[in-house]
C-alpha cells in the first residue's frame, strides 16, 4: 500500500451516537420564537395606532400595506439571518434545513414586499383621491425615500426571481452568488425607507428600539460569522495547497496543508467555502466536502471538472494559498443511531462518503457503500475503497450511464432491496446529483426507512 493510500484511509472509529433530539422538534423551537416575535410585532403595530388607520378613507387598504411590509421586512431579516453561518445554528438545525426555510422564506417576503407596495399606493390614492399612476408619481416626487424603496424592491424582485429553478438552471453558480449580494444592498435601501417614514419609527420609541435591536442583531451575526470567524481561522491556519492528485477522468483531489491542522474542529462529511487566491479565484468561493477526515497533516477536498471554475481547479499548482470558510453540515457519523449503515453516492457524491467511512465501522457487514459511476474511468478513490473492502466494508460500484425508473433504475427500489436486502433497518446516508439524490431519497421512504434515518445535504447558500 503506497504511503498516500495508508494515509488516506487511517481510520477513527466512533461508537454510536446515542439518538439525539429530533431536527424536527429544534424546528419547531425555532418557529416557535420565530412566531412570538411574529406577534409582538403585530402588537406594537397596534399600540401606535395601526387600527386607528380603519376609520379613514383607504384605511383598510393601507392597514393591510403597513402589515405587509412590517412582517416584510421582518421575513428578509429573518433571511439573513438563517444564512448568516451562525455555527451553533447551523449543527443544530441543518444547513440543508437551512437553505430550505431560506429559499421558501424568501419568496414569501418578496411576496409580501409587493403587497406592500401595491395596497398602500392603493390605500394613498383613495384618501387623496387620486389615480394609481398619480399617486405613484407623488411618491417619487415629493417622498426620496420611497423612490429608493422602489429601488430596492427591484433589487429583492431580481434575487427571488433568479432563484428559481429554471433560472438557475440557466445561470452560473457565480453569477447567482453575484446577485445574491445585491439583496444586501436592497435590506440597507429598504432601512433607510422605514426609518423616514415608518410609523414604528417615528411615533412609537419602542417599536423602534425593537427594530433597531433585530437590525443590530442580524447584522452583527452576519459580521461575526461571515466575516470575522472566517478571517481568525485563516490567520490561524494559513492553508496552502500542498499536492494534487489525479483520481478519475476529470477528477482531482487537492492536498490542503497548513498550521494547527489538528486543531481544526471538522468532522468527516463536512463542507468547507473554498477560495483559491490566485488569479480571480478569490472573488469566488465554492462548496466542495472533505474527502477524507481531517488529521494533522492535511485537509483533501476532491474536485470534478463540471466546466468553469472547477475546470481551473484541475490545473492548480502547489503552494497557492486557500481562504476557506467552515466547517458546515451535520452530514456526519454522528448523526448515526443504528449499528449498521448504508452509503449510497453517485458520480462526485462519493466525496463526502468516502470521507466517512473512516469515521463508521468497519466490521463486516456493519457498512455497504453503493457507489454508482457512468463509466469504469470516472470510479474515484479505487485503490482506498479496495482497502475499505479489505477490512469489511461491502463496497458494490456500479457502472453504467443508463437512467431507469424506480423499478429499472440500478439504484432503483428492487436494486436497493437486493443490494441491502435489511436497508429499512439501517441509517442510510445519500449524496450525488440533485435529480438522483431527490429519486434515491423518494425510493427510500416507499421501502420504509424512516425518515429521520436518512441523511443527505444540498449544498445551496
């Protein structure tokens, strides 16, 4: 065994996890203070007179307007906050969780920041008695701050809208990273708006201390975790790239060293934010999980050419420094609550499979890993995953390019069933393409592995 497949596979063995609260009750906490919040702001719009405005002409239209951008705003900060990287939050809930409140949550601001807009202008023109165009032409002449509410509510409008699924599709991730930073701008344009003009701030000290006190704290968590946290762990660290290391057609694996690695509190199946500081790879950071569990000597990330970016990664030269940002995910040996375990990972999904099975058992019989690759080239880590093979693990790769249903599908149910014939009775962790990971996922639960029993992770920020 070559020196850099002994290293690759030393193992740390962790025993059972004893079960641990359920994710689905640290969700409801967090609804919980997320509602009470919810009502304490409806409260202080009652207490400086939202309901007085019911009595005046357009007054139901510009209650409704009022509390539409009242729990508006409220939903963006709220937003912000889920993904501000806040470490306790993230490994207590999710960060796939995470992304998934962020993403819906989103949209229902937006929603109700439209709102907003409209059923004011409409409660505006009726006290005034004006038309809607008029009315808006007011605004904008005699109300700055309103004309950068318009501003920033584009902004919002362009976030959502390239957030959705098709528009994805058809974007880069950088490029959609890129817009997502605008949302930023739209949250300080919007400020500036409540803070001329809001009733919550100009009538009731309060409500405003309330307002100032969410601002401070969302954006504090943001400067603390995005921005500080971040720049002490490098400054600590120093990451190099060290080697790197052809796995597959198209597929390289990059040996990060650096001081204090031991020290680096990641797990096996964690992701870190990586920037490569030369050329524009700085401006640039992308989720790639560790290959490999974490030891003293160095940190592996292993990289697919997808185009772009990681197209340039294939050809990075040792000793260009890395700016990482982590570690993030519960995708983890410590999510483990049965004695046995299954793996299931498909094309560069093996990355963070491959990294925990350093971290399970390896007993025989107590670990499968179904490894699905197009073609025999594209099977990565063949030397290691023959050494896992040795020491118990029943490894089964399976290759082909063809999709099936989920009957015909080589990761289909009756595929599933005979490879792992006790699968309901096993934790199963899930990583690969999203269409196979969502398939893969939806086949589990129709052979009746409970939920909280399958693990997986989409890596959306």
């Amino acid at each position: 065994m070559t020196t850099a497949v002994r290293a690759a596979t030393t193992t740390r063995r962790q025993a059972p996890t004893r079960p641990r609260r359920h994710r689905a009750d640290r969700a409801f906490d967090v609804g919980v203070v997320v509602a009470v919040n919810a009502l304490l702001l409806l409260a202080l719009w009652i207490r400086h007179g939202g309901l007085d405005t019911l009595d005046a002409p357009g007054g139901a239209y510009t209650a409704i307007g009022q509390l539409t951008g009242l729990f508006g705003t409220y939903a963006v900060l709220i937003q912000l906050l889920l993904m501000s990287r806040i470490g306790w939050l993230e490994g207590w809930i999710g960060f796939d969780r995470l992304a998934v409140w962020h993403r819906w949550g989103g949209f229902a601001s937006v929603v109700l920041l439209v709102a907003h807009a409209v059923f004011i202008t409409l409660g505006y023109a009726e006290s005034s008695g004006q038309s809607i165009p008029k009315q808006v032409g007011d605004f904008v002449q005699h109300y700055p701050d309103v004309l950068m509410s318009i501003v920033g509510l584009a902004l919002f409008l362009a976030v959502a809208i390239t957030s959705m699924r098709w528009a994805r599709r058809k974007m880069s991730r950088e490029a959609w990273y890129s817009v997502h930073l605008y949302a930023y701008l739209a949250v300080a344009l919007s400020f500036a708006h409540q803070l001329s003009v809001g009733t919550d701030f100009s009538r009731d000290s309060l409500a405003r201390a309330w307002w100032v006190a969410l601002y401070v704290a969302v954006f504090g968590a943001i400067l603390a975790w995005r921005v500080g946290r971040p720049v002490v762990f490098n400054l600590q660290h120093r990451l190099r790239v060290q080697s790197v290391q052809r796995e597959a057609n198209g597929v390289v694996s990059l040996y990060i060293s650096g001081r204090r690695l031991g020290d680096v509190r990641a797990e096996a199946g964690q992701f870190f934010l990586w920037r490569f500081l030369s050329g524009t790879g700085w401006t640039k950071a992308h989720p790639f999980s560790l290959s490999g569990a974490p030891n003293p000597r160095f940190l592996r990330i292993t990289v697919k050419d997808l185009g772009d970016d990681t197209r340039q990664m294939q050809r990075i030269k040792p000793g260009v420094r890395v700016f990482a940002e982590g570690p993030y995910g519960t995708f983890t040996a410590q999510k483990r609550t049965r004695p046995r375990v299954a793996l299931i990972g498909g094309g560069i999904g093996i990355t963070p499979l491959r990294a925990l099975l350093q971290t399970l058992p390896d007993q025989t019989g107590d670990v499968t890993l179904l490894y699905r690759a197009a073609t025999e080239g594209d099977v990565a880590f063949r030397k290691e995953l023959d050494v896992f093979a040795a020491r118990g693990v029943d490894v089964r790769i399976l290759v082909g390019t063809d999709i099936g249903d989920d009957q015909t599908d080589q990761l289909g149910i009756p595929a599933l069933r005979h490879h792992i014939p006790d699968i309901a009775a096993r934790d199963v962790y899930v990583c690969g393409p999203p269409a196979m990971l969502n398939a893969v996922v939806r086949r589990l639960d129709v052979i009746g592995v409970p939920p909280e029993h399958v693990h997986y992770e989409r890596f959306e920020y």
